[in-house]
C-alpha cells in the first residue's frame, strides 16, 4: 500500500511503500536529503516529525539523544511509514546539498600533532572536484583495511586544494595502523561529504563551538570559513582535552585570536597541571561559566558523544532551539554496536 510523504514547505509529496523508510521513499523519488551511514548511528538524517503513523527501528543514543525525540525529532533513515505522514527539515531554509564524490587520493603529509593524534593530508588524484560545507566529514579507505572504511572530518578551509584530517590513534582500531602502515605517496579512497553539522552561512548572530580532543578538526574548518568570510559576529571557541599533552593547534589559534577581535579561544583540561592560559575542569562547565542565556547563538558541537551530550543538554538549557544545535559525535564501530535501542511510536 502507498502513503503520501510530504516535506513541510515541499511543493510535492511523494509516495512511500508499506514499512519503506522515510530516507528510502525520498531518495527513490528523487527528493535531496542530507544523510550518510543509513543505519541510525550518525544522526546526520535527523528531521522533525509532525503527523502521521511511523514505526521506528533500532538507533544509536548518539545518533538522537531523548530529549532530541522528546521534541519530535526522528532519524529518517530509521523510520518506517505506515501512513501518510508529514516532516520538516530542521534547516530547511540552509539545506546544502554538495555533488557526492568517489575519489582517489595521494598522501602527501602523516604528521603526530600529540603522542596520539596525527594530521593526515591529501591531495586529490582524481573523481573531484571535491566540495564541501565547513563542519562536513567524509569516508576514508585506507588498503590495508578495504572493509573497514571511516569517517573523518574535513579540517581544512573550503577553498584549498587539498584535505586536511585529524584522527586519534584508538588501540586496536584502524586508526592505530594508519601512522604504522600508511606513508606519503599511498592512495587513499575518499568519499563524500556527509553531514548535517555544518557552519550556517546565513546566521549573522554570535557562534559558540565546542570541541572535544579531534573534534576540533570540523570546528577548525567552521572557524575559518567564518573568518575568511569576514562575518564579524563574535565566536567563542572552547576546545577541551584531558591533559596538557592533548592540546594540539593552540599555537594557530592564538594567532587567529590576536588577529581577528572577534575570536574568543578557550582551552579546557581535565586534569592538573594546567599551563598558564588554560582552564581546569569540564569544556562544559567552563562554557556554563562564562554564560547564562545563549538565545540568538547557532552552537557546533564535535568530538567524544558524552561530550556532545553534555553540551547539547547544557545549550538546551540556556536557551538554545534545536535548530540552531548542530553536533558531531565521535564514536567508534565497537560503540555504535554497544549503543543501539529500540524505540516505537505509532
């Protein structure tokens, strides 16, 4: 039996099957929406459920926290439609959608930025031209793992040539072999971009970005979109690490700080000895501390998903329309794995 799908603000619905997935019946017809693993784990799909009757399968905690489905927010990959059933894009009036690309890539820099997070740069070879929305990751195949592709985030401007990407060295994932089997002048497969945390261009108003350990590689690529833009709204950044010897990058923001007014950076460690310059304690309670209302702000989020949740809970709370929360959760494959529920409605 088909149902009627329809898209708040859409000209025109489209048909879903019986138990078709809301992603499945949009991408079937044609209609653009932002979306990447189709398996509930990255939340990049999120939408706003308004009527009709659905069936929801397994998804991450991560991928749509519940207070995020408390207010109607469902993953479209996960969402069955029995009925006909009406959604609203959560951006729709910045919904950016880039040409998907398939490409290979040549490595022309694997350098450790920490004793455990490493700047991996590419230059593309071929399948580009290659564009992308600051904050937007993409999937990368490396030889000595085909089957076991992963998703980093772009770091570097929109307008460079090349790729930019920061990753941890997890023990025992792929991660930890890139430093040990990877070197400059071996092809990588590069596919993308994905998500949906992406710098909103339109937004005039003040930004708030949160960064966990290399999360701040989309929130690096959104800083400078900004500033090269010459927005001019004011930016808080917050980038909080565990220890001294996690903090990478200060040097650059520090010099975009001194160069631009506009530009608030503040660096959070966990555990003591703090250097002079640093905040002791949670990234989250350093952003609790210097504010009290952040209504009018469009707040980025990336890194650890208990990061991100903690930030997202702490927005909400200070005003913050889910809207303007755009969130990245960094998680590895045996996480997804461990996080997944079930939840239903009708």
């Amino acid at each position: 039996m088909n149902h009627l799908l329809t898209i708040e603000g859409d000209p025109q619905a489209v048909h879903a099957e019986d138990g078709e997935t809301v992603l499945d019946a949009l991408l079937r017809n044609g209609v653009g929406f932002a979306y990447s693993c189709q398996a509930g784990n990255c939340g990049t799909c999120k939408c706003e459920y308004l009527s009709g009757e659905i069936f929801e399968l397994e998804y991450s905690e991560h991928a749509l926290s519940a207070g995020e489905r408390a207010r109607n927010v469902i993953l479209a990959c996960r969402t069955q439609v029995w009925g006909d059933t009406q959604i609203r894009r959560l951006s729709a009036e910045e919904f950016v959608m880039h040409p998907s690309r398939i490409m290979q890539c040549r490595v022309t820099e694997l350098t450790p930025l920490t004793h455990d997070v490493y700047r991996l740069r590419l230059a593309i070879e071929s399948g580009g031209p290659y564009t992308f929305s600051a904050g937007q990751f993409a999937k990368l195949q490396f030889a000595f793992a085909p089957d076991a592709p992963r998703d980093y985030s772009m770091a570097n401007a929109v307008h460079e040539g090349g790729l930019e990407f920061h990753f941890r060295a997890t023990p025992g994932g792929v991660s930890q072999r890139i430093p040990l089997e990877v070197k400059a002048g071996d092809m990588v497969r590069v596919s993308g971009p994905f998500g949906t945390a992406y710098l909103r261009e339109q937004h005039a108003g003040p930004i708030l970005a949160v960064a966990g350990g290399t999360g701040l590689a989309p929130v690096r690529a959104i800083l400078l979109a900004v500033l090269n833009r010459a927005m001019g709204q004011p930016i808080h950044l917050y980038f909080g690490v565990r220890s001294e010897r996690d903090v990478y990058g200060e040097s650059e923001l520090r010099t975009l700080e001194s160069k631009y007014p506009n530009l608030k950076v503040h660096v959070v460690v966990t555990e003591q000895p703090v250097a002079a310059g640093h905040r002791i304690g949670m990234v989250t309670d350093a952003v609790a501390a210097d504010f009290g209302d952040l209504r009018g702000f469009q707040v980025y989020m990336a890194g650890p998903p208990a990061m991100v949740d903690a930030a997202t809970d702490l927005v909400a709370r200070l005003g913050v329309q889910p809207r303007d929360m755009h969130a990245d959760a960094f998680y590895g494959a045996a996480e997804q794995a461990s996080k997944l529920k079930r939840t239903a409605s009708a």
